[in-house]
C-alpha cells in the first residue's frame, strides 16, 4: 500500500510539473512617464478614462517579436517612449509597444509587466488583453518548439487565474473583432498588417488548450 501511494505521489508531482510554468520577473521600465502614456493611450484611443492602467483580461494575444535575441527584444519593449523606427504606428501615440510576456527560444517565460497592466500589443483591444511576444519568428529564427509549449503552459495558467479569459487569438487575427464589442479602437484608418505568430502556430496552440472552450474567433471581414 505505500508502495502505491508513493508511486502515485510521484505521478502526481511529475504531471504537475509539466503543467506548471516557471515565470521570470524582467520588467520593462514603468516610470511615472510610461504611466501617463498608459493612461493616455486608454482615453484616446478607447475613451476609457481610468486612475490606474489596469485591464480585466479577456483574451490572450499571441505574437513573435522578430527580433533575433532575447536582449535585443527586451531592449525594444523597455523605453516608455516609442522609438522612431516606429512610424506605422506613431499616430497611435507616443506610448512604446510591450508586452505582459516574452517567451525566450528556449521556452523560457519572462514577465515584463504585471499581468493585469495595460501594455501597447494589440490595436483596439489592448484594454482586455494580455500579450504573450515570442523572440524570434523570421526565416532564419522560427518559432520552436520550447516556445510552443512554454505559451501552451503560461495559458493553462493564466486561464486557470483569469477565467473570464474568452479568447486566445493570434496577432494576425486581431482586425477580425473589428465590429465585436470588445473592439474600442476609434480611428478607423488605425491599422496594421500582421502575420505573427503564424496560422499553424495560432491553431495549433488552440487545438492544444481545446479543454477550455475558447470561444471563436469572428469571421474574417464582419464589417
């Protein structure tokens, strides 16, 4: 009888750890600066006027950074400022792109914000959404299969700690909830073309945490 009880302990511990994700504090600069461009953001863009940058997440946004090195990712999403290697989405306003999560090649899972502040990822929706950046996502640094399932385990969590969490979609998917009420945006010539993190990525990844139901994403144009 002990001899079950440990072997099932050990069962138990070894699922539990591969269910859990290990999250490495980094945060990207939020001075006082970041702060009022947060604020900034949520006024002019959505009309939401707040004391605090705070979101409640509804959906998770999956991305890749295209950017080479976990450095040269975190040094582009650390100023408070956006840079002016940036002119796409300069009128958005001066607040710098970020992300809640960046996810190293090796799997490894870095918090840049707080999970529940807003960060600049997603047009039109980053009031209700928590950004998970991959590092990488060219030719010559695809995504691996480290990153694919550490965003596999950083969603069961997240899922499991925000459950009003609906949706987890890609970044090339985000115009699809133009017209949805989660869209806030207000300028409608504010848009970008986007094709991370890639469909099979995406789909993948949605096919992996089917368990949770997530709800689907709008057909394309809605309008």
């Amino acid at each position: 009888m002990k001899n079950y009880t440990f072997f099932l302990l050990t069962i138990w511990l070894i699922l539990s750890s591969c269910s859990s994700v290990k999250i490495i504090d980094k945060p990207v600069l939020f001075d006082s600066e970041r702060k009022k461009l947060t604020l900034n953001y949520l006024e002019e863009r959505y009309d939401l006027i707040q004391e605090t940058p705070n979101i409640v997440p509804k959906m998770i946004v999956v991305h890749w950074t295209a950017i080479p090195t976990l450095k040269k990712s975190f040094d582009a999403f650390n100023p408070s400022i956006l840079p002016n290697w940036r002119p796409d989405i300069k009128s958005g306003g001066s607040l710098n792109v970020s992300a809640q999560f960046l996810v190293d090649r090796d799997g490894t899972v870095y918090l840049l914000l707080p999970e529940t502040t807003m960060a600049r990822h997603v047009i039109g929706l980053n009031h209700s959404a928590i950004g998970i950046e991959n590092v990488g996502g060219t030719d010559e640094t695809p995504l691996t299969k480290a990153q694919f399932n550490a965003n596999v385990k950083l969603i069961k969590y997240l899922k499991k700690k925000y459950p009003d969490i609906e949706y987890v979609i890609g970044h090339l998917e985000y115009t699809y909830f133009e017209n949805h009420p989660l869209w806030l945006e207000k300028d409608p010539n504010y848009r970008t073309i986007k094709t991370d993190p890639g469909v099979e990525f995406i789909n993948n990844i949605r096919q992996k945490t089917s368990k949770y139901n997530w709800k689907p994403v709008p057909e394309k144009n809605n309008k």
